[in-house]
C-alpha cells in the first residue's frame, strides 16, 4: 500500500520512524498524537506500518462490522518461540483449527455451569487472599496486593486444569515453578523489542527475548506434559472417578475424537488460560 493510501500521521525519521514519538507513556503520547492528526492516524514504528483508531465509532467498525478482516493478529517475536504462535489459539488465524480450540475452551472453561460450579471455589480464594493481607496487616507487614492477587489467580487457575490446589504442601515445589515461569513468560512477552519494529533483527535476537522466552515455555510445558501423564495413569485405574476440570475434559474429547486436538494442542492451550487469567494481576502488580 503506498504512504497516499495510509491515513495521516507525523513524518517519520529515517530507519526509526515514528519510535521517539511514543515515549515512556505511550498512551498519552497517542491520545495527544490523535488530536493533531485525527482518530485515525498512521505511525511508522521503525520498519512497521501501524495504523492507531482511537475513535469508539471507527473502533465498533473495525472490531464488529469487519472483525474477520481484522482477525489475525500481528505476532511478536517473544511469541515465536517454540512454535507458540502456530499452535496457540491466541494466535492462530480464524481457520478450522482455531475454531476447534476456541469452541472446547468455551465448552469446557466459560459455560455457566462450569462457573457455577467453580463458586465455592473462587469464594473461597478470596476469603484466603483477604485473610492474607488482614493478617499481614495485623502484624505490620507491608502487603504487596499485586503480588498476592498473582498468587491467588495462579491458584485458581492450577484447580480449574487440574483440579489440585497449588497451595498443598505435596505441591510446594511445583507451585513456585509455576509462579515464576507465568511471571517470566508474561515479562519477556511485555518488553520492548526491537525484532518487532525491525524484523531484519529476527535472526539474532539482540536483546535474548526469544531465547528467554523459549526456555520458560519449555519448562512450563514439561511441567504439564508430566501432569497429563500422571493423570492419564491415573485413568487407567477401574476406580478412577473423572474431575470436572479442564483436564479430564480435553482428554476426553481426545479419546472421542470430537475434536482434533493433539497433546501439543493441549499444551499450548493450557499455557493460553495460564497467561491470560494473569493479564488483569501484571495490571495490579504494576499499578497498585
């Protein structure tokens, strides 16, 4: 598409375009860009093209009236790693495959009798969450509320795939693993990378992002790559009684074949549900 085509914006420098413009708060450095150059304007970040709405009305149109032109994202490198992105329904394109991803984590995750069901369960997190800083507090200790809502998120997400709680002493080990690993893919996932506004830069990896990234992916899958097996052990068993968690769901959608769904899949999907329920606790942890 040639620069005539793109809507208005500031002129961009040679090789880092309009990078300088954003600042360190770049929210308000595109609100003020948007009063000069209208809701919807172009900026050249580096090598890339990106054109920013900040209308509610050109956003309803981009988002309902032509979401599938829309649909696929642009993918950061840090996301790359090991794959991620071609198996990931957070970033697979609209095709069949998504749509089978999508329609067994709706199935399995967000119906309302599986949220009813999980009542008790996320009542009683945040009965112990605020127990946690009452405590604290009675005894002078200072709380860090991010922090504990991370934990307690993490918490709940662990019971929901596996039906376990994390804060189990048989489990000890296991929970700070998976404490830092999600705090560790969710920060190399939020810096700045200089791949992604010059991709000629992709194949060394200047800042170590990917290479950071692929090892914790490859230690958070191994962690339930063991969990599966242990479980699909335990369902060999004639006294087995299927959870009502995430787990047992997806194999058994996989033994049924109503879905074609691979052990990769399931990985992947399981790192998916992780990293989202925390996105809302990187906003606490940063802004509490």
């Amino acid at each position: 598409m040639s620069r005539g085509k793109h809507p208005p914006g500031p002129v961009p420098l040679p090789i880092v375009g309009s990078l300088f413009k954003l600042g360190n708060r770049p929210h308000e450095s595109l609100a003020q860009l948007a009063e000069t150059y209208g809701p919807l304007m172009t900026l050249k970040l580096g090598r890339i093209t990106t054109v920013i709405v900040s209308s509610e009305s050109m956003a309803k149109d981009i988002l309902q009236k032509n979401d599938h032109a829309f649909a696929d994202r642009t993918i950061p490198d840090s996301i790359r790693a090991l794959n991620h992105h071609e198996v990931s329904m957070a970033w697979l394109p609209a095709l069949s495959k998504w749509r089978n991803l999508r329609k067994l984590s709706n199935n399995s995750m967000f119906t309302t009798q599986k949220l009813d069901a999980n009542h008790d369960l996320r009542s009683q997190k945040v009965q112990d969450l605020l127990a946690h800083v009452r405590d604290s507090f009675q005894a002078g200790h200072a709380v860090d509320i991010g922090r504990a809502a991370f934990t307690t998120t993490l918490n709940l997400i662990w019971n929901t795939l596996f039906s376990d709680d994390l804060a189990d002493a048989s489990y000890s080990g296991t929970a700070q693993e998976f404490k830092d690993l999600v705090w560790g893919i969710m920060e190399e996932a939020g810096r700045p990378n200089l791949v992604d506004y010059f991709p000629v830069l992709r194949l060394i990896d200047p800042q170590g992002i990917r290479r950071c990234q692929t090892n914790y992916l490859a230690k958070i899958i191994e962690l339930f790559d063991g969990m599966i097996k242990q479980r699909l052990q335990s369902r060999l068993s004639p006294t087995y009684l299927t959870s009502n968690d995430l787990l047992d769901t997806v194999l058994n959608h996989m033994e049924d074949h109503s879905f074609e769904t691979s052990r990769t899949d399931v990985e992947h999907l399981f790192l998916v549900s992780a990293v989202n329920y925390v996105d809302l606790n990187v906003f606490l942890y940063h802004f509490c």
